[in-house]
C-alpha cells in the first residue's frame, strides 16, 4: 500500500469538501493542490472527479428531510412539482453547455493561470454583487418560480470555467436576481446534486480505462474525506450566512489568485503551464 498515495487522497478528498459548496472554487484548489502534490496526471484527474461524490451526498445527508419530502410529493403536490421543475430547468444550460464545450475548456483552461485570473476576477464580483442594492424577491427556495431558476442556471455556465465557482456562480448570480442569501444558498446546494452526480459519473465513465483495483483504497480515502469535509462546510456556511455577507470569500479570492501569479511570475512555484 503507498502510504504517500494515500496521504495525497486525504488532501484532496479535504480540499474538495471544504470549497465544493463555498464561493472559492473547488476545481480550481483541486487543479492547484494536484499540482503542489504532483498528482495531476489522468489518473489524478479522474481521482479529483469521482471524490466529488463523497462532498455530493454529504449535501443529500444534510438535505434528507427536504429531499424525502420532495420525493414523495412529486405528481400529488405542487411546491414539490415545482421544485423539481425549477432544478431541471436550472440544470439543463451547463448541461448542455458541458456536452459541448467541456473538452475545449478542459484542454485550455485547466490550468493554474486560468484558475488564478478567474479567482480575481470572480472575487470582484462578489465584491460588486455585496455592494449594490440588494431587493429581495425570494425569501424562501421554495418561492421560486422557473424564471429564478433559469436565470441561476445560466449563471451556472460561467463556472464550466475552472477558478469560477460553480456555487459562487449560482450563489452570487441569485444574489443579482434577487433571491436571499438563504434561497440563494440552498438552491446552490439542490441544484448540485443532479449537476455533480451526471459530471462525476459521465466523466469517470468516459475515462474508466484510467481505474484500476488497486487504487481502491484510494478512492475510498478520497470519497471519504470529502464527505465529512463537505458536510462541516455545508453546515458551516448555513450558519455564516445567518450573519454575514460573502465579502470575505471575495477577498480570499482576490488574494489566493494574486499569490498564484505572483508566485509564477517571480519563479517561487514552477506551476504547470504558466
């Protein structure tokens, strides 16, 4: 068993619970932290794929009541017909966008460059989202109606780019059309469980051939590690929010991409492809 294996898919299955559900990007740290661990062959990729699983039903865990309702509803209630309505409607443009231009994306953008430019810039963002007027809509996620959704869901498609954020992408883009922090929030979460469970298994169909048996433990490790993350993360930003704004994961943002170029442009970390 490769002990230093093992120690990699602890950091990452961590790193990817940690920032899957908040606004910072977790394709972005994973591109990063696969590049400090040196574990960003094919392999790795697929690795950083199928751990989000682990940081998905972390979400399904904590959402279990709400799902269950939603589940038995279907055909016989209407707040549940909508809500399922809302979600596919919000999962079908970065579905389709995905299917097209995800290979493009993915031979060019996936890189630390990419991940720092796209860090600064969404943290601007968020900055300016925070700063304006905010006049609320939507309280509730409940409350919405298909136009919230496709809105968010198109918001949705900037993070096919790595360093968006698909949760700042749909959290802020909610903000802009005026659902609550809360809604805005939790619709985030909803909306990645059948956007991560279609990418993750999609992706680590398409590149099976890169899955051996005896990386089990390591994936096990990896699954695990983002599912306990993910749930502290999930919890924790529920509880933020009653209280805060989203400032300070723009300026963590803003920061963490200037170090990346700063630390490029002077040679202190030789990060591939820049």
């Amino acid at each position: 068993m490769d002990f230093i294996l093992l120690f990699k898919a602890l950091i990452l299955g961590v790193v990817e619970g940690l920032t899957e559900f908040l606004p910072i990007s977790s394709t972005g740290h994973l591109i990063l932290a696969g590049d400090l661990l040196d574990f960003n062959d094919d392999k790795g990729k697929v690795f950083t794929i199928a751990i989000q699983l682990g940081a998905i039903l972390a979400v399904c865990w904590e959402y279990r009541g709400k799902i269950r309702e939603v589940v038995a509803g279907i055909g016989s209630d209407k707040a549940a017909n909508r809500f399922v309505l809302n979600l596919l409607i919000a999962f079908m443009p970065a579905a389709i966008m995905g299917l097209l231009f995800i290979g493009i994306i993915k031979q060019y953008l996936f890189n630390p460059l990419s991940v720092a430019m796209a860090l600064v810039i969404g943290g601007v963002l968020i900055l300016w989202a925070e700063r304006r007027d905010h006049v609320i809509e939507v309280e509730q996620v409940d409350d919405m109606d298909w136009k919230h959704a496709l809105k968010v869901g198109l918001a949705q498609c900037l993070a096919l780019i790595p360093g968006t954020s698909r949760s700042g992408a749909t959290i802020i883009g909610g903000l802009f059309f005026g659902l609550s922090r809360k809604a805005a929030t939790e619709f985030s979460f909803f909306l990645a469980i059948p956007v991560m469970f279609a990418a993750t298994f999609y992706d680590v169909y398409k590149n099976r051939e890169f899955l051996e048996f005896d990386d089990l433990g390591m994936f096990a490790v990896g699954f695990v590690a983002a599912f306990i993350s993910a749930l502290l993360a999930v919890r924790g930003l529920i509880r933020f929010i009653s209280n805060h704004d989203f400032t300070v994961f723009a300026w963590y943002r803003i920061v963490f991409g200037i170090v990346i170029l700063v630390t490029a442009y002077t040679g202190a970390i030789g990060w591939s492809g820049m």
